[in-house]
C-alpha cells in the first residue's frame, strides 16, 4: 500500500523542518511525499529544497488558498491512501504511518483518523489541547463532531468519485470534505484510538475570534448543503461543549 502525504505551505521556513523529517523518518517506506508551495516570499522553498532528494514532488506559484493547493495536490498524487501534514504540524512518531497502514490492511477500510494533541507555537512540549474523537456514528456531525483533518488517511478512490476540497469555502473545506465522505457517502471507516499527529496553535481556523465565527459560519453552511437537519443552538452548544473538553482533559508530554 502507497500513501501519498501532501503538506502545503506559505512563508513557514520557522517550522517546515519538522514537518518534513516527521514524514521522511517514518518506518514506513512506501511514501510519496508531495510538498505544494503558494510562492513564498521567505526561505521556506530554499529550505525543502534541501531536501528534494528525498520528496517526490514540488509545485511552488500561487494559488486561490489552501483548500486549492491541497486539490493540487491530490491532483499530482499516486498512492493507494492519501493525507495531508500542514506545514506546522508534524507525526507524533516514527510510526504513524505504519500504524496506519496497519489499520487499514486489518481493516478494510476506505478511510481511517485518530486523534491529535494541540501543542504552543513556541514550546512544543506543552500540550493545550487534546483533540481525542471516537468512533464515528450516522448523525455524529449533527452534534459537533469531526475526526481532526490531519489524522486522516482516505483512500484516493474515494476523493476521486465524491470530490477533493470545495474552494466556496475558505476555513471549513477539511470539515465539509470528511462530513461528505462519512454523512453522505457513508464509506467505510475505522478510528484507531491513538494520538497520530501533533499540530501547533495558530492556524487560519482558530487564528482569532472573527476566523473563529466564520468557520462556524460555513460549518453552518456544510451541514445545510449536506441536507444534514441541525438546531444551530444545540451544534453550537455541543460543539462548545466538546472543545473545552478538549483543553481541560489534555495531559502532559
């Protein structure tokens, strides 16, 4: 089984070191590893192409945003299974895919997600959320719930026959993507109960208050294109709920 990992980046030249050697010292070989750059303007490119001996693929011109980017980069993928690693983020360790793979073998499975610690920007060491989920159930979105997007491996059939990442929306195109492919085509899936990747604080989606709002706002818009029935204040509340959850059961690395 190939899994194409794709990390998308823009101007993260303080952190795009982690993130590639977490993919390139998995123990897991058959990696096809794909970065898509949006024309930085700082040493992000210089930096992965240090590199390039060891990635598959590099693509760097703009583009319409990261949801864009990352259909760049299903477009140039060949693996069996693909992901995505922000350029932020980085595996929690050397054998996550491995492990992953794994499931999906034992499985069957046309999908498979775990969970993720948030950690601070500047020390990676303090965990200030843990975003643990649960095993998926017909109606879960409804209530607030979604498996963290970057601890989702899917099958490339899979976004081949239901679609990559709707540009219409700017902040929630992962949460609108995986909602499409459990809600509405209903594919098979498996939840490996283990943390698989390690994320830093301060991405688009949880930057400031506003990002906040309108993510929520196009989560809204998710669930109704879906035809997916939701109260807007018992989503609200859920969600709420489920996230404070999250930083108050967090432990420590």
């Amino acid at each position: 089984m190939k899994f194409s990992v794709i990390t998308v980046c823009l101007n993260n030249a303080s952190t795009i070191n982690r993130t590639i050697e977490s993919v390139l010292s998995q123990t897991y070989k058959n990696i096809e590893y794909i970065i898509i750059d949006g024309a930085s303007s700082d040493n992000t490119l210089s930096l992965v192409y240090d590199y390039s001996y060891r990635i598959s693929k590099v693509i760097s011109e703009p583009d319409k945003g990261i949801y864009d980017a990352m259909n760049k980069g299903i477009a140039l993928a060949t693996g069996d299974v693909v992901s995505f690693l922000n350029a932020d983020d980085y595996y929690a360790s050397s054998d996550v895919i491995e492990k992953v793979a794994s499931a999906f073998t034992a499985s069957g499975a046309a999908c498979c997600y775990g969970d993720i610690y948030y950690v601070e920007q500047s020390n990676t060491s303090k965990i200030v959320r843990y975003w643990k989920t649960s095993k998926f159930k017909i109606g879960s979105f409804q209530y607030g719930w979604c498996p963290p997007h970057s601890a989702f491996f899917v099958l490339r059939s899979v976004i081949h026959r239901w679609g990559g990442f709707d540009l219409n929306y700017k902040i929630a195109g992962d949460f609108e993507l995986i909602l499409r492919y459990l809600e509405v085509a209903k594919i098979s899936n498996y939840y490996i109960s283990d943390v698989l990747t390690i994320m830093r604080l301060g991405g688009v989606s949880n930057r400031n208050i506003i990002n906040i709002i309108k993510q929520n706002i196009e989560i809204y818009k998710a669930l109704s294109t879906n035809i997916l029935n939701v109260n807007l204040i018992s989503f609200s509340i859920n969600k709420l709920v489920i996230k404070i959850y999250q930083f108050i059961n967090r432990p420590s690395l």
